[in-house]
C-alpha cells in the first residue's frame, strides 16, 4: 500500500469515528446538542471527502523535502486550528458587541485567519521545487477559474430568478469550496505528472 493510501485509510477511520459519534450522540441522547452532532458529522463528512482524495492521489502528488513538508503541516495547523475555535463562537461574539469598530474587527477576524493561512499557503510554494511549484500553481488557477464561472453562472441564474441563493450564505462558501476544488484538481493534475 502506498503512503498515500496510508494516511487515505488513518484519514478514513477518524472520519468514521465522527460519524459514528454524532450518530451515537442522535440515538442514545448524550448531551452534545444539535450544533455538536452537525460539527462531528461535518468532520465526518470533510474526513471522507480528504480520504478520498489521498486515496487517489499518487505519492509524488507531495513530492517536497521532508522537512518543508513538516514546516508547511505544522505551520498550516495553527491557523486552521484558530479558524476552527473562532468559527465555533463567532456568531455568539458578534451578537454580543454592539455597533462600531470593535464588531467590525470581531466581524473581519475568521478573514484576517484565512490572510494568515494564505501566507502559509503562498511561502510552501515559493520554496518548493519546479515540479510542485507547478502542480500547485496550475492547481489554484484552474480551481480558481471553475469556482469563479461557477459562481457567475449561479449569479445569471439568480437574476433571471431561477435560484434564491441569500448572498451572505453564496459569499462564505467561495473560499472553501475554492479549497475543495483545489484539492480535487491538484489530485488529477498530480496524476497527470506522475
């Protein structure tokens, strides 16, 4: 088995194991409230979407140094893992503070984490090698011309008022689903490469 499909498998069972725990949390009524059963079973859900993914992806899709690689997930968790906390209270804090400058910061702080994510995102590929450099950069431009055409034809087809999308939903879902469709492109140009 390749490393790859290694960590596809280890992604796999903690998927499951979510899953099963918002499951469990539903049937024997533990005291984990609908927001943290639809947290596990997103996990659940995000964990088979990656698992996936690396399944398919060949082991040159993360052909970098070792320890770049190291770098990169260790500096990249820190963030995710803040955008996470933020994310779980950030309506409730927002509800809080009142009008002026500090809800306007309170309002921009998961987009100032995303900035910070990007930094991170942006310094892995300017220290990788040709290779990479390549998979990744034709991977984000290519996602970023899917999720960008996707996104205009969703607009055509609200003005000619055959979708009702609210824009605030429509606006915080391009970033990750520009994440998803980086991660799905990259897996088939990595391929492509290989």
């Amino acid at each position: 088995m390749t490393r790859m499909r290694r960590k596809a498998v280890a992604v796999l069972v903690l998927a499951l194991l979510c899953g099963a725990a918002a499951w469990a949390a539903g049937a024997f009524g533990w005291p984990l409230g609908d927001r943290g059963r639809g947290m596990l079973a997103g996990f659940a859900a995000a964990g088979v979407f990656g698992a996936l993914l690396l399944w398919w992806s060949p082991d040159t899709c993360e052909a970098v140094r070792p320890g770049l690689a190291r770098r990169y997930y260790r500096e990249l968790s820190v963030p995710m893992v803040a955008y996470i906390l933020v994310m779980l209270g950030w309506k409730r804090l927002l509800d809080m503070v009142g009008d002026g400058g500090l809800r306007v910061l309170v309002a921009l702080l998961p987009a100032a984490i995303v900035l910070w994510m990007m930094r991170v995102v942006v310094r892995y590929v300017r220290e990788s090698d040709e290779m990479q450099r390549r998979i990744e950069l034709e991977s984000i431009a290519i996602a970023a011309m899917l999720v960008s055409s996707a996104y205009m034809a969703a607009g055509f087809l609200q003005t000619a008022k055959l979708i009702d999308v609210p824009a605030k939903v429509a606006m915080l879902w391009v970033f990750p689903l520009l994440c998803m469709t980086y991660g799905v492109v990259k897996v088939a140009i990595a391929r492509r490469y290989s």
